[in-house]
C-alpha cells in the first residue's frame, strides 16, 4: 500500500523542484531524508516536509514496516500562476507569470 502526501500550491516553480525530485525518487525513505538535508536549494526543504509528512501518513495508518519503505513516487506538477504586468519600452507590457507548483510523494 502506498502512503501519500501532497503540497498543493508551493510558491516555487517546478522546474527548479523537479531535479531535487529525481534526486530521491527510488530511494530508501531515510536516505532521501539524508540526501535532501545537505541540499542547498529550497525546494528540496519543500520536499523534505512533504516526504516527512508521507512517512508520517504511513506511522499514522499503522505501516508494517517503516524501516523498508522506498519513495516509488516523486512528482511535481505545474500548479496555477500568478500574472504580472511589467512595463517595457514604448508603452509595451510584458506579462511576468509567478509560477507555483504541486509536489506529490508517495512511499511503499
């Protein structure tokens, strides 16, 4: 059975997420915990929240063995976005799209 938490709506945009999400999708659920705390970027804080919180799922829906559980899904799809206007020469306006992002992370 697969255990699954989501963050719906993370201010980040997914191409700079979905790398970190590479990083740990197959992995040993307390060693993507180990490779995402010594990653710089913020995203993978945003990760490392949403995989806690699965592993918390899991506690909480009585897994039989948490110490085997492997992250089998690590998916971060493009979410809603903000859209600015920016003025640019000429009276022209380019619009600036703030994008968010929704992170899925499911264990086994």
């Amino acid at each position: 059975m697969a255990y699954t938490a989501t963050h719906k709506h993370a201010r980040i945009s997914p191409r700079k997420v979905r790398p970190i999400a590479d990083l740990i999708r197959g992995q040993r659920v307390d060693d993507a915990i180990a490779i995402l705390q010594y990653q710089p970027q913020r995203g993978a804080r945003l990760i490392e929240k949403v995989l806690k919180s699965a592993l918390g799922n899991a506690e909480d829906l009585r897994a039989p063995n948490l110490g085997g559980l492997r992250v089998v899904e690590a998916r971060v799809d493009g979410g809603p976005m903000f859209k600015r206007v920016r003025p640019r020469a000429r009276g022209m306006a380019h619009v600036i799209k703030k994008r968010m992002s929704h992170i899925v992370v499911s264990i086994a």
